[in-house]
C-alpha cells in the first residue's frame, strides 16, 4: 500500500540511486488509485502546481483532499486556493 512513509523511506535507503527509482515510484503512484498519497508526495516535494492540479482533477467532493492542498499552498499559490475555496463555496 503506498504511502508518504514509505516513499520517504526508500528515498532514504536508495541514496544515490533515489535518481533512478524515483521516476519508476511515481510512476507507480500515478498509476495507482491512491490520490491522496500521490498529493501527499507532491507537497512533500514542493511540487505546488502538480499537486492543485491533481486536486482539480480530482471528485470535487473530496474537501478532504482539496482541504489538504489549500493549507499547504496557501502561501505558494495563494490565488489557487481563493478561486477553489469560492468553488467550494
């Protein structure tokens, strides 16, 4: 089962090759139905626009989700969150 824990691990063990597996994982977690953990991955990475955009693509029901990405981009895509937080509205 993916998850944020798991991945940091095997960033951590893999050292230099974590250039090598990392591509493979994502595409591994994109493939997978587990959007949350794909999020969770993207903002560990400090990939804002891959993760709004995963959150945009996403049920438009799943506040969990859309809540997650609003409080951690809040102060990198500031105007994201206001025009989704008004689609929420």
């Amino acid at each position: 089962m993916p998850s944020l824990e798991l991945y940091q691990t095997l960033m951590r063990i893999s050292g230099h090759r974590w250039v090598n597996i990392s591509p493979q994982l994502m595409d591994i977690l994109k493939s997978s139905a587990n959007t949350h953990t794909l999020v969770d991955v993207y903002l560990f990475e400090e990939r804002w626009d891959a993760a709004t955009r995963l959150a945009d693509q996403g049920d438009a029901w799943d506040y969990r989700l859309i809540e997650k990405v609003a409080d951690a981009v809040v102060t990198h895509r500031p105007d994201w969150v206001i025009q989704t937080s008004r689609l929420q509205a």
